[in-house]
DNA sequence: TCTAGTACATACAAAAATGTAAGTGTAAAC
DNA sequence: GTTTACACTTACATTTTTGTATGTACTAGA
C-alpha cells in the first residue's frame, strides 16, 4: 500500500506548490504574518474561495498555521510553521532571479497573449 | 498598453513554471539534452500531448531549444538555452530540499488521499 | 509482411482549477 | 440605523488543464 515515491525531490516539491498561488503565498507568508484579508490584498487577485482553499491545503500540509484568536468579529493570522520556512528559503534564490528578470519575462508573457489574440494557424496537410 | 506589470519576482518565475509538468521538464534538461521519448521517460507518466504541449511552451518562451536533425524517422533533442540554465539553477536548493524531505513529503500526500477518501472532519486549535 | 519505434497533431472527453455571487453573524464606525 | 469589515462557506458557472484514442510518414528489424 505504499503511496507514489518521487523520483526526484522536485518531483516532492511540487506536489507541495501545485497550483499558481500556493508559492505565492508562501512567499508572502515568508515575509510577514498576515490576517486573510490583508494576505489576499498583497495577492491582488484571488478570489476568497480559493484563498480559503489553497491555505487550508497548506495548513493541512503543516506548511502554515492558522492562529485564530476568537474574537467577533474574526480575527485570524496566517504564518509559515518551521517546515514552511525552511521551505520557503529554498526559494530564495528563484525569487531573486525573478526581479533579476522580471522585465524580460513579462516581454514574454505578453508575447504569449499575442500569439493567442492572432488566430492560430492551422495547416491542412492531406484531404 | 504596458502589460501587467508583477508585483514581485516570484510572479514572474510562477508565470514561467505554471503547471506540474515545466518545472520537472526544465529540471530533467537541466541535466542532461535529451529526446522527446526519453523525456516521457523520465517524467513518468505524461501523455504525448501534454509532452509536447508543454515542450512547445517552453520552447516560445526562450527556455528550452529545439534541435531537429530533419531525419527520417525522426529525431529531435531538446536542452536548455543560456536563459532556461540561468532560471534552473535558481531551483537547485528547492530540489534539494525536496531530496531532504522527500519521506515527510510522501507521507503528507498520502494523509491528503486518506482525508479525500474519508469524510472530511474539521478541527482547529486556537493559539 | 508485420511490428515497433520516432515525434508529434488532432478530435474529443474528463477532470481539476478557478472564478462569481451571494449568504453568515457580529460589532465598530459613520 | 445603515454601512463596512472580518473570515469565511456554499452553490454554481466557467476556464484551464490533463488524458485518451487515433492518425501520420517513414524505416529498421524480425
């Protein structure tokens, strides 16, 4: 019954990231502790739901605790645990390369969106 | 008409490695150039066009390079550009990482299919 | 001749992720 | 007393991603 090995510990990591706000959070979480909304303002545009779902996930996956202080109305905080900050400082360096390149990966992205505008084109080859 | 602009590095790294496949595609090339056979291969168990979907990606947005050798039946490599390099490397502590906590890792995704299978149950500690 | 292998493309189906809008209960600010 | 804010939840719709099956043009090997 044993579950999937990885075959690589990359293969480990992404399980953990899956998704495009997990790193994100986890990254803004590396910097600050920050209450729901606040963390969902630094994120510009995630919805609540999904927000809700991804820092459940984390928290489920000991990556981020959940500080509930009970109050009315609620008052949570998010931060990493230990796991999630060490975590999070392995990716220090690719955050780093990101403002190094942010330029040219945003020609990129909007190169994207071009191609995507033109149609595609499509060849027929045979009948 | 500037387009989005990230608010930090990590936005544009995300941007670039979106999905499950492209950051162990980039880490797989990283270390050696390789065929797209082989690369399915290595990755487990992609199917064909998500393979070359993602390859196709890579290849448009400077990561990755295409080399045919316009044989019959065919063949084609794929590696890394100067670009697609620089951006790895940035991932080799996260890799590591992954090598490290690779058991704890497993263990977490096979409590997440338990939880799935189970009835969820909820349960929060306070501070 | 038949099979297997190469590197894909394409049509289609299914699953997963994400988004939208509304609701909840309370209380402090206006 | 109405609005605003908090931290969510739920139902639902839409988008994106992923997978399946098949086809292509060709050749080397059995």
């Amino acid at each position: 019954m044993e579950p999937s090995r990885y075959r690589c510990g990359m293969e480990a990591a992404v399980d953990l990231i899956a998704g495009k706000w997990k790193l994100l959070i986890l990254y803004h979480l590396g910097r600050e502790r920050l209450r729901f909304a606040a963390l969902r303002r630094v994120l510009g545009d995630v919805s609540e739901k999904v927000l809700a779902e991804q820092l459940k996930a984390l928290v489920a996956d000991g990556l981020v605790r959940r500080i509930d202080f009970r109050t009315v109305p609620p008052h949570v905080e998010y931060e990493l645990t230990e796991f999630g900050h060490d975590f999070c400082k392995s990716f220090a360096a690719v955050c780093e390369w990101g403002d190094r390149n942010m330029d040219r990966v945003a020609r990129i992205s909007a190169a994207r969106v071009r191609e995507d505008t033109r149609g595609g084109r499509k060849r027929e080859a045979g009948a």
